[in-house]
C-alpha cells in the first residue's frame, strides 16, 4: 500500500523483512569475525554469498544499477576500508592489522529487502579511529531512538546530527548520501538525512520502514569517486565510519529488523519501547 508516495508494509511483509534483516545480522557477524590480516576483501564477500545461498536469500546489491551510466555492482557487499566512505568493491585488497573496516550488505527474502552496514576494526583501533566507529554508531541509535508514531523523518536526521555535534572533535557528517525507505525495493521514498530540523519530513506511520545510515569522517565531509565509478572516499583522506540498521515503528515501540535481538538489548538500555511484531 502507498501512502503519500511511500510504501506501508502489512504487518506480514515485515516480518518477511525481518527474516530478510536477520540474514543481514548473520552475515555481518561471520564477515567481521573472518576479517584478519592477511584476509582479502574478496574472500569476505565470498563469504558473505555463502551466508546468502544457506538462507536462500538473494542480494540487494549483487548486480545494483546506481544510474548515471555507472556499471552494475559486481559483488554482494560493500566493504569500505579506512578512507573509502562507501561502496568499497571486494576484490584483491588484502587487509592489515588496523585498518578500519565498514561492511555494507543488503538481503532479499520473499522480495523483501534488509539493509545494514557495521564498522569494525582488523585487530586493534587507534583511539581516534575507533572513537569515531563508536560515535558514528551512537548517532545510528540516537537517530533511532528519535522515531516515533506521529513524528516526523527529520526528528531522526536532527537527532543523528546532534549526537554527532555533541562530541568536543569535529567530525564530517557525509550528506551526499543518505539513509532512504526500504521495502520492496532496497532504495525507496523517504530519504533520511543525517542532518536536518526536527518536525519536517515525511510522518512516521504504522507501516513504514526505514534504513537508518550516517557515515562520519575524522575530516572533511566531502567525497570522491573512484575510478570504479562507485568507491566514494574522503576527499582528504581521513577515515571514515558507516553504521546502519533498518527499523520499524509498531503501535508498542521500536523493532529493528537487522538487529539479532531486533534490538532489545540496546533499546532496553536506552529506555526506549521494543516493540517486534513477531520474533
């Protein structure tokens, strides 16, 4: 169903999303407990095709038409290192002790899409690189923790924005891209700014699902295009974080469908409302 030029989900789509969601949660913890020095971007998205074809699922990105006369996406998982944004290409890129790693990873069960990304690092972090993970991350929760029945898309932007511009460092808020609908398809009406003013946007309803997604810099917010045509990177070569979940708002509270848990543990903790339909 549409509403206003967004799609609602039945309450039996989104539990078809959340099974779509869990594959995204599985694939990230077998992607981020294989990464180690020596380990290859490829062989993490082989993996990652292995996790896809033992739920029988298919994937979001695997084939991905960005638009503006860009290739296909030649693999199922973004996976961005150090200064690389997003939409890192797996390949031959072997990773080393401390490099800072964001898995980006979509799934497809039933036509119903999920879509997560985590940040991690291979063996141990600088402080400054694993700070900004740990930021970047805080602001993913707060932006979730900012909807609610009623509300409005940009409570969550205002809310990412503003734990992000809590911390004394200055950090680069990535505005080319954008958290977005999710459904149906991987990419749908509203976007999420990861900035914004509170009560402007698109209002949250019973039905609509969102992927949350801010992606923070150690500098400048400013991105550039690889010769690839999709690996973005910071135009100043600072690092750069990515975490993402996607979530519903339901009549008892927050469900997040790529969360192993849905999302209890963190919003329990956070004093916010958990509210799965099914689990």
């Amino acid at each position: 169903m549409r509403w206003r030029g967004v799609e609602l989900k039945t309450p039996e789509q989104l539990v078809a999303m959340r099974r779509a969601g869990l594959v995204v949660a599985q694939t990230h913890v077998a992607l981020r407990e294989a990464a180690a020095p020596g380990v290859t971007t490829g062989e993490l998205d082989v993996l990652a095709r292995e996790v896809l074809a033992r739920h029988g699922a298919t994937s979001s990105f695997l084939g991905y038409d960005g638009g503006y006369d860009d290739p296909p996406f030649p693999a199922v998982t973004c996976i961005s290192v150090n200064e690389e944004i997003v939409h890192g290409i797996p390949g031959d890129r072997v990773l080393a002790a401390g490099d800072l790693v964001s898995v980006d990873f979509g799934a497809i069960v039933d036509g119903w899409h999920g879509d997560g990304a985590i940040t991690f690092g291979v063996g141990e972090l600088s402080p400054a690189d694993a700070r900004l993970s740990d930021v970047t991350r805080e602001a993913m929760w707060a932006g979730i923790g900012a909807a609610h029945l009623r509300g409005r898309v940009g409570d969550i932007s205002h809310a990412v924005e503003r734990r992000i511009r809590e911390e004394p460092l200055t950090y680069g808020i990535v505005r080319d891209f954008t958290g977005h609908g999710i459904g149906s398809a991987m990419h749908q009406p509203p976007d999420v700014p990861n900035y914004g003013r509170p009560g402007r946007g698109t209002r949250i309803v019973e039905g609509l699902a969102l992927a949350i997604e801010p992606m923070v810099t150690l500098g400048s917010e400013e991105g550039l295009t690889l010769d690839d045509d999709w690996t973005v990177v910071t135009a100043d070569g600072s690092r750069a974080a990515h975490w993402e979940h996607t979530m519903t708002v339901t009549s008892a509270g927050l469900w997040i469908l790529t969360a192993l848990d849905g999302g209890e543990a963190e919003l329990t903790a956070r004093g916010l409302p958990y509210g799965p339909l099914a689990d």
